[in-house]
C-alpha cells in the first residue's frame, strides 16, 4: 500500500472537496437554478395566456348581451316602420315636408325581415330635422338611418332638402 504524508492526505482532500463542490455546482445548483428560472418565465405566460382568456371572455359576454338586447327588440318589435316614422314626424313639426316615403321588404337569410324606407322631406329646418334624427335614433326599437344626404332647398335660404333612408328589422 502506498503511504501518503499528511501534506499529500490534506491535497487529497482538497481535490476531493473541489471535485465535490464542482459536480455538486454543475448537477444540482445549475439545474434547479434553471428550473426556478423557466418556472417563473412559465408562470409569467401562464398568467398573460389567463389574461387573454379572460379578455376574450368578458368580450363573449358583452356580445352576447348585445345580443339578447338585440333579440329582445326583434321579439318586441311589432308595430309597423311607416306608423312609427309618421309619429315621429309629426311630433318634430315635419309631417308636411315629406315629399315621398318609399317602403322596401327583404328577408335575410330566411330569419330576419329588413324593412327599408326611402323618404325625400322638401324645405324643411335643420332644428326639426336634428329632432326627427334624434326621435329615431332614441326610439329603442332596431331601427337605423343608413344613408342621408342634405341639399339647400331653393324655397328659403334656411330650409333644406333633406333623403333619408332608414331601415328597420324585425323577425320573419
């Protein structure tokens, strides 16, 4: 057997020591160094991915509000568009300005009836006509101005010309 002084068993254990240190550094502190690491950038994503779904959730649910607000105006709907627009001429003072109402019906897509009204009101005040917009815009019924075109009128220089198109919906 080989016999080793004391400075040789004292270098021994040293190497020994720093093999240790070594092996126990690159096969246990490195990998759970790495693994807390990854974890928390998984955790961070994790947490963004959550956040997304909730986004998309709470979008879910304000369309499908929407929705049921907009199938309970169908369901409720069911007074004619015509009535409802000489109503609503009358009450802003320009019933007699309507030159023309032309009514439109189309199905679409077998489910819904779109109801379109062409209307032409000659020489009438932009104050009625801002309080007839407004009367079909907050009526709470499903019904729209799609198109409007504004010309002076040549009657007074503070009327106008006013066409209108206005759709309305309602269930089949």
């Amino acid at each position: 057997m080989i016999k080793l002084s004391n400075r040789e068993k004292l270098l021994l254990k040293v190497l020994i020591a720093t093999i240790i240190i070594i092996m126990g550094y690159n096969f246990i502190f490195i990998p759970l160094s790495n693994y807390f690491s990854s974890s928390d950038s998984v955790i961070l994503s994790d947490k963004q991915k959550i956040e997304q779904l909730d986004r998309i959730y709470n979008n879910y649910k304000e369309l499908e509000t929407k929705r049921n607000q907009y199938l309970s105006l169908l369901k409720n709907d069911s007074e004619n568009i015509s009535t409802m627009i000489e109503q609503w001429a009358q009450s802003s003072n320009i019933a007699k300005n309507i030159a023309y109402s032309r009514r439109n019906q189309t199905n679409v897509q077998n489910k819904y009836i779109r109801i379109t009204t062409d209307m032409k009101l000659d020489g009438v005040s932009i104050q009625s006509l801002l309080r007839f917009i407004y009367e079909i815009e907050n009526s709470n019924k499903l019904v729209n101005i799609s198109y409007i075109r504004i010309n002076k009128s040549y009657k007074s220089p503070n009327l106008y010309d006013v066409n209108l198109k206005i759709e309305s919906y309602t269930l089949q």
